[in-house]
C-alpha cells in the first residue's frame, strides 16, 4: 500500500472515530475468514506463552538530581503489556524505568514515575486508566505515555473504536495539563513463525492502524512516535510469547530500543530537546506535512515523530513529521524509593 493510499485511509478511519462511524475493516471485511483461520492456525504454532509477571517499576529517579523545593517530574505510563513491561524480570528493564531514568539525566531533575498500564488491555481500557491517573487532581502528571494497539488488531477490535478511545484519553490529559507522547501500534506482520497472508494482513492492519492512531493523538494535542517493526528482531527471537495471554512481549533488548525511540520526543514535549533540534532538517526527510500524509510515512517508518503544526489549510490539519536523533538509554541503577521485582504486580 502506498503512503497516499495509507493516508487515505487513516484518515477515513480517525474520521469515523471522531463522528462515530462503524467499524472500517483495518484490512477488508471480505479477509476476515482467512485471518480468522490463520489466526487460529498461528495459535497452535507458536503456542500460548505464559503471562509471567510484572516487575513494578514505580518509585522516584535520578535521585542525584535531588534539590529543595523543587518537585520531581510527575511520568506516568499507560497502555498495555508493552507499556507495562511484560516479559522482563527486574523492573529497571521496563520501558517505564528507562524513560524515567533518561529523562531525569535529561532535564538534571528527579522523575517521579507512575504506571497504570495493564497486560492484556485494549484501547478501550484507556477510560479507565485515564481515569486512575487523573483521580488526584493535585497530582496531574507533567507527560504521559501511552503505548496501546497490538491487542486490538490480535482482538479484531473496529479501527474507528479503538482511535475513539485513544483520542479521548488524549484529550483528557491533555485539558488536564499534561503532555501526551504515543507510542504507536507495532508492525505486527514481523512474526516469523505466522505463514502468509496472515503476516501481510498484520502488516497492513497495524500500520493502518499506527497512522489512524496518529491523525487522532495529533488533532487532540498529543505527539506520537512510530515503534513500527523496531520490535520485530524481538517477536523473531522469542515468537511464543506473541500469542500468550498478554500477546506482547518484546525482551529487554527491545524495550531499550523502544524506549531509545521515544525518549527524544518526550524531553521535547516538555521543552528540554535543543531547540535547533526542532527545526526540520531536509537531509533527514524532515518537514511539514498535512497530517494524515505525515502520519503514513510515519507508520513506516520506526522511530519517526509527529507534531501538530500548522492548525489548519486547504489539506486539513498540518504536522511536523521528525526523524529525532536517538541518545542511548541505559537500564537505571537501583534506587531506594523504586519498587523491585519483590513487589512484582501479578498480571491480569
């Protein structure tokens, strides 16, 4: 599919979920069957996995950075088993510890992290996620992250419901006053072990799905980063964990890489990236697009930003689609006020 045809139908599927329009098939009605059976042929080949548990990785870093009267930065992650960090055993390996870690170096300042994600979930969890995260008003995060959408292709979940519910949550964060970064869905058409056309009906799904998920995150506010197939090496490495309860669990190596990903764009949502930075550089392909082009070539392209830019032309919306140099994000030290695997969370 073309990066004009992906857009077109982004936006076809952000669109049904902003005026709620019924559920556009990510990769047409008439392929249900096939990927149904498929589906059910995948299951049985690569296994079921097992949910294991989550190390909790809540607690303060960078403690280094300690200062009177200057509060930590409030993160807080959501989403499901990929934000949760399922599949790895200390909690300093979580995408959440990582990102916490490297944005305290960042911004020379503690972090103060909170994760509600939950393993299994899909984008319709996100109300009531949001809802624990904005319970304490007094308490609003500085950022948020959310990581969400391989359950709803794996689930058959309507592209327009799944966009309505990450938009939303978006939008309620954002009123809240936080900033919102998205990590959107993989390339799940990377699994060596799924036989064709189950793996390119993956492909498509997600990636249609990953550029929906943009159009809506960057209309309400928010700013999202492909992960695309940078996971890939991970499900080729450790296929049966894909379809266990939870279908998604990338090994420690790929949360690092994730977490590599999205670490640049949440320093810049909150002002701390060099500001040169945030010009767009030609010679990596950077620049203004209208929204739903920039969030197809996004879509495949891992590791790729979008920013809403310029609010409105004759194409709609405009964005600032970024290829961010990645820093290295290293798995924290242990920290006295941050939780160990000892008091690991059981999964759902």
């Amino acid at each position: 599919m073309t990066s004009m045809s992906r857009a077109r139908v982004a936006r076809r599927i952000a669109a049904g979920a902003a005026y709620g329009g019924g559920g556009i098939g990510l990769a047409g009605a008439a392929a249900v069957g096939v990927v149904l059976a498929e589906l059910r042929m995948a299951k049985r080949q690569v296994g079921h996995g097992s949910g294991g548990r989550v190390p909790v990785a809540d607690g303060r870093y960078g403690h280094t950075y300690d200062s009177p009267g200057e509060p930590p930065l409030r993160l807080t992650v959501l989403g499901d088993s990929t934000a949760a960090g399922q599949g790895v055993h200390r909690a300093g390996q979580t995408p959440g510890a990582l990102l916490a870690s490297g944005l305290a170096a960042v911004a020379e300042r503690p972090v103060e992290l909170h994760n509600v994600a939950l393993p299994g979930a899909t984008s319709d969890d996100l109300d009531r996620q949001v809802a624990l995260v904005l319970a304490d008003s007094s308490r609003v995060p500085d950022i948020c992250v959310i990581m969400i959408g391989a359950n709803d292709v794996t689930h058959h979940l309507p592209a327009t419901r799944s966009v309505r519910h990450l938009s939303g949550a978006v939008r309620r964060l954002r009123t809240a006053g936080a900033e919102v970064v998205v990590g959107t869905c993989p390339d799940l058409g990377t699994i060596e072990p799924v036989q064709q056309p189950l793996r390119w009906l993956a492909r498509r799904a997600s990636r249609q799905l990953a550029a929906a998920q943009t159009i809506g995150t960057v209309e309400q506010g928010g700013r999202t980063v492909s992960l695309g197939d940078l996971l890939g090496p991970e499900f080729a490495a450790n296929p049966r964990e894909l379809f266990g309860p939870d279908n998604y669990h990338p090994s420690a190596e790929g949360y690092a890489t994730a977490a590599m990903a999205v670490l640049p764009t949440l320093c810049a949502a909150l002002g701390l990236w060099p500001a040169e930075e945030d010009r767009p550089e030609i010679a990596r392909r950077e620049g203004f697009l209208p929204v739903a082009r920039a969030a197809a070539e996004a879509a495949s392209e891992p590791g790729t930003e979008v920013a809403a830019a310029v609010p409105a032309g004759p194409r709609g919306p405009w964005a600032l689609l970024k290829r961010r140099r990645r820093r290295r994000v290293r798995e924290p030290e242990p920290e006295p006020s941050a939780q160990t695997p000892a008091s690991d969370q059981a999964s759902a």
